[in-house]
C-alpha cells in the first residue's frame, strides 16, 4: 500500500464519458462526470474519480431503413486505454465475498493528475455470475442494480483505501447511485451519522421521481446484508430505501445542476436543504478546431481562464467568426451527406437536436402540425436529429420510425436526417456544425441539459423551451437565442405542447428563417457572439469552482 497525497474530493459516478470508444457511459450524467473532472485537472485540484468499468455501457444504436432500430454491444479493449493496477479488494454480496479489481485512467493537464479508478468484478477468482456485475451500465433488475451499487459505493471507498489514500476531504457522489460509500464510512466511523455527514456532498440529477433509485428493503437485506446499519429506515426511508435520501441525509451539502432544478428539487424533497450549481461543460474540450484558432487569436488566455469569453467575444471580426463556422459547418453537412442520400447543403439554414428519445423531451414539438411546418419551412430549412433510446422502449421505436417516414415525406420540402450512434464524437460534430440547437422539453423536466452550452462554445445559437440552464442563460442575455413558449410558469399536458408548438412555429417564421437569410447575416453574427459570452458562466472550470467554495472546502 503506498501512502497517496491527501484528496480535496474523490468524486463517484456511475458513469463517466471520456472517449467515444470506452462505453462507460450513457448519456449527459456520464458526460458532464468527464468534463467536471477535466476541469479538475486545469485547475489542479487534487482529485480522484470512481466509476466502473463496464464491458458494455452504452449500445451501439443502428437504425435500420424503415426506421426500426437495433442495438449491438461494444466490445472494447480495456487494456487500450486504461491500466490495471494490483489491488482487488472484496465486498460481501448476498453473503458471498466478490473480489473487485480496478483499472486507472489518467486525465492529464500539464503536471497535474487526475486519476479515474474503474472498478471490475469480471477477475479471477469470482463466479461467472458476480463478473457480470460490471457487465451492463443500467441492464439488469433491482437486485443486479444493488449489486452494482454496492460495488460502485462500498466498493469505491475500499479501494481508495487500498491505494493508500487515506486522507480525502469530501466524498462526492454524483448521483444516488453512489450512496452506499456512506455506509462504508459508516463503519470506518463508529456508525455515527454526525462522523460521516461532514465528509459527503450530493448532486441530485433529475426532476423525474422515476430516476431515483428506490429498493424494497427485503431485496435489499438480501444483497447488502450486514452492511445496512440498524438505523437505515432512519437515513435512507421508512418505507423503502431512497437512494436520495441516503445520500441527502449524510451529506453535509446537497445540490441541485440548475438554478430551477435546485427550486424544484426542494419541492420534492421538503425539509431537506439543497443548493443549486448549474453544470458546465469543459470549454477547451467542446470547442471546435477552427474556433479555439480564432479564439487563440482574438481572445488570447481563454484556454486558462473561460470567463474571458464574455467580456471579449465582441473583438471577434465578423467574417472571421462566419468563416470558422462554414468550416465546422460544412465538415458535418458532408458527414451527413456521406451517410444519407438527401443533399444537404451548406448555404442554408441548418437546425439541429440531438438527445435521448424519451417523451419529456418531446422529439416530435416540431412536427406537431405539418401543415404550419411545410408554410414556414419550405425550402428554407434542413433538420438533423440524433440520439439513442432504451433498446426496447416502445417510445422511441415509434418517434424513429415516424422521423424516418416524415423524412421521405417531405424530402422534397424540409430534409430531415435521423442519424444513428449519438456519441460524443457525433455531439462534437452537431453542436459545432448546426447553425441552430433546437431543445423541446417539457418545463420543470430537464434538470440542466448540457448540449446547448457546447452549441454556444461553437457559436451555434440556442432555441430552447425555458427550462434548466436555459432559464438562466435567456435571463442573462435574451438576444443570445430563442426560448420556446411562454414565460409564465409551466403547464402540464397537451395544451402546453399546442402552445409551444405555435410558438416555434412562429419564431422560425418571423425571426429565425429571416435573420438567417438576412443580408451577410449581420444580424445573425451578432447572436453568435451573445452566445460565446454566455460561455464565460457555463463552463465547467467556473462550476468547479462553485463546488470548492461550497462542497469540497475542507
Ligand atoms: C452533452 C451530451 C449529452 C447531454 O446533453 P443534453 O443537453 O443533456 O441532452 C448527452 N450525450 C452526449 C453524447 C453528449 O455529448
């Protein structure tokens, strides 16, 4: 065991996006892990990072001509991208001892390390069905989903210790899913909740109650077993075990990822307290190559400090800006123009969405009425969307297949591509090359969103329901983009989606299709730097900043 320096945080995930061809993630959770993470280490903190080494994490989404969808497994070679390291530490699983080994992952920014430890159950020495237990992120039942739990929290703690950090200031889980590290600290601690609750801070990702994870504790006592302490209907529900709760009611700090997410979350958990830290996302790593040269040169020091781009992204000339962006924009109109048949073309106005297909989200506001779309749009626009769904949610199988019909529809009109295999390669390739981002939740559903903010970094300018972190960034500068709907507060339901229906309908008319075509976009230009400015806020160096000040100060 070698002693480690001591840690400011050692921050658990359950998945975390550093590379398109390491599966450990799924979606926005994962990503903006990586940029937290990322920003870490530019700004030196000591830091470690816990997650799994999951042999398949996100599926490879194939969409098939007549809009059906499979998915296949990734298969990837863990040995070419990360390091083993010698220690396996073992956790006691429906009673049974699984040894758990981990990889290291090193995120480098000049002299500093941040290093990322995915643990592994699939070693010598444990059954077929315990090397499963890090076989699929988000597969499998309640149990199997204890199971991994357990290894991602008690799991993690143990083999931080095992690699001689024995010194960490906060334990930070990054959602629920790593709630258990509270009862291995627990035990390290006299099972007093007062010795353990200064160590921990919490970040609570969504708005959904189905996305918190909720156990029967009969299940539970099955697969934890001795771990759970006496006083767990106490800490973590009396009725079943909250993840949320858990990590609420041990954590000295708990948050929200956007101002109205934090408003939102305290609805749903009175009597708790909870802060808000609106996401980020990692500047340097989302900003596209044409756009950090530009930036280099007319915003000198913003790969160190981000906030310059608020103050300075007026300096950037026009043509120069508008050059930058036809590079980035021609280089995906040719990606889609390798992929399908449709011939998109890099003189007009391009609009692009781009995420997981589930209802909130409302993939389909935009075609609500196609009468009012073909008025509007004929001729003037061409759409991209992307993005994965749960491979057997009937949801997302129907939304696919009717995109994909609407796009032989109307091919003569509006040319619509669904593009398969939404991962951060493609994100990069969409949020540099679109000319407008296009976001439809439903409000109060979206806890922050991060996609738009990569748009901004680009200069790909925000159309977006007024919800997470868009609620700020309109508030910041509403001439930086566009919101969808009315400002008063939300209504549930079908009513609400007419409306909002309407109203995109009615910006793409009057405001959007015009300013675009406007005469050497001019106007458009000056959105496009509005919308650089927003980055000086939200960027993931000022967020980790946010967090130091709040949740990891010693
Ligand atoms: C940024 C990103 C996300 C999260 O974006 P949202 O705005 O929250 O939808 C999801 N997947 C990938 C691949 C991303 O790059």
């Amino acid at each position: 065991m070698k002693n480690q320096t001591p840690l400011t945080v050692a921050y658990f995930t359950m998945e975390i996006g550093l590379e398109s061809s390491m599966p450990t993630f799924a979606g926005g959770l994962g990503m903006l892990a990586a940029d937290i993470m990322r920003s870490a280490a530019d700004l030196k903190v000591p830091a470690a990072c816990i997650s799994v080494a999951w042999e398949h994490g996100y599926l490879r989404q194939q969409i098939r001509s007549d809009g059906t969808q499979s998915y296949e497994q990734i298969s990837w070679n863990k040995e070419q991208f990360l390091k083993k390291t010698s220690e396996v530490i073992s956790v006691t699983i429906e009673g049974r001892d699984v040894k758990v080994g981990a990889w290291k992952y090193e995120i480098r920014s000049g002299d500093h390390i941040v290093p990322v430890f995915f643990l592994d159950t699939n070693i010598v020495g444990n059954t077929p069905e315990d090397r499963a237990i890090t076989d699929q992120l988000y597969g499998g039942d309640g149990a199997m989903r204890l199971k991994q739990e357990v290894v991602l929290g008690i799991g993690g703690v143990r083999m931080l210790r095992a690699l001689g950090f024995s010194d960490i200031g906060t334990f930070h889980m990054n959602e629920g899913h790593a709630a258990f590290l509270t009862l291995e600290l627990l035990k390290e601690r006299e099972f007093k909740d007062e010795n353990v609750r200064p160590s921990c801070a919490f970040t609570t990702h969504t708005p959904v109650k189905a996305g918190h994870d909720v156990f029967d504790y009969a299940l539970a006592h099955k697969v934890v077993g001795d771990m759970l302490p006496w006083h767990i209907q106490k800490i973590a529900g009396a009725d079943a075990l909250s993840m949320t709760e858990l990590a609420m009611n041990l954590s000295r700090f708990t948050c929200g990822v956007s101002q109205i997410h934090g408003e939102v979350s305290r609805g749903m958990f009175p009597g708790h307290r909870i802060d808000a830290i609106t996401n980020g996302v990692h500047h340097v790593h989302w900003t596209c190559e044409e756009m950090r040269t530009l930036f280099d040169k007319t915003i000198p020091g913003w790969r160190e400090d981000p906030s310059l781009l608020a103050a300075h992204c007026r300096d950037i000339p026009d043509q120069e800006l508008w050059g930058a962006h036809r590079e980035a924009k021609k280089r995906l109109v040719d990606e889609v123009n390798l992929r399908t048949s449709l011939g998109f073309d890099p003189d007009h106005l391009l609009i692009a969405s781009a995420r997981r297909v589930v209802p909130y989200k409302r993939p389909e506001l935009l075609y609500t009425n196609l009468l009012r779309l073909k008025e509007v749009c004929c001729g003037r626009i061409q759409i991209i969307h992307a993005g994965n769904a749960h491979p057997s949610d009937p949801f997302s199988q129907g939304v696919i297949q009717r995109m994909v019909e609407r796009s032989k529809e109307l091919r003569d009109c509006v040319r619509i591509a669904y593009l398969e295999n939404y991962n951060p390669d493609l994100a990069k390739l969409l949020v540099s090359g679109a000319d407008v981002w296009l976001n439809t939740p439903l409000r109060l559903h979206e806890a922050s969103g991060t996609s738009g903010m990569k748009a901004c970094l680009n200069g790909v300018i925000n159309m977006s329901a007024l919800d997470g972190w868009w609620v700020e960034a309109y508030g910041r500068d509403y001439e930086a983009g566009w919101r969808i709907g009315p400002l008063a507060n939300a209504v549930e339901g079908q009513i609400h989606t007419k409306i909002d229906a309407e109203d995109l309908y009615t910006q793409l008319q009057y405001e959007v299709i015009p300013e675009y075509y406007y005469h050497d976009h001019v106007r458009w230009i000056r959105r496009m730097k509005r919308s650089i400015g927003l980055m000086g806020h939200f960027n993931s160096h000022r967020c980790v900043r946010e967090y130091l000040a709040k949740a990891w100060k010693r």
